[in-house]
C-alpha cells in the first residue's frame, strides 16, 4: 500500500497528485465515486462504457440511419413531453 497525501482548498476540492494521475490512467473530466465506511473514504473512478465497446455488440443486416433515430427519438420524446403535460423550461 502507497501513502500518498494532498490538501483540501476552501471549496472543498482535492488535487490528485501526477504520479497517481498518472498511474491510474485518469484524465480531466473524470467521475469518481466516494465510498464510505466507518471514518474511512475510499476513492473511486467511475467506469467509463464508451460507445467504441457498444458498437461491436451491434449487429444488423441493414444499413443504421442516424438521422432517422435521432427523428425517431425526437417524436417519441416529444409524445412524452405532450402526455406528461411538462413544459420546456
């Protein structure tokens, strides 16, 4: 186990030093997720599923239309929104 300190600014923001930066792979942007248990915080980045691992689990025999399922979801998006009665803020 590695002993590897920071400090806390006033906002409440911690800086992870470059070396484990570095050693875990991460980059800004990152999502972490805080575990706690007794007086104990446990850090974790959040897995990222990106599209590129998606993809390979696609199969179809036709060619895939972006734009007509960005349509499709348009009007089912907006059938929701006129159903619920909500209103675009």
């Amino acid at each position: 186990m590695e002993l590897v300190s920071g400090k806390m600014t006033s906002k409440g923001q911690i800086t992870i030093p470059k070396e484990l930066r570095d050693k875990l792979g991460l980059r800004e942007g990152d999502q972490f997720k805080f575990l706690i248990e007794n007086d104990e915080v446990r850090i974790e980045p959040v897995k990222k599923k990106l599209l590129s691992q998606a993809i390979g689990r696609i199969t179809t025999k036709e060619e895939i239309n972006l734009e007509k399922i960005r349509e499709v979801a348009h009007e089912e998006a907006s059938k929701y929104i006129l159903s619920e009665g909500l209103e675009h803020e």
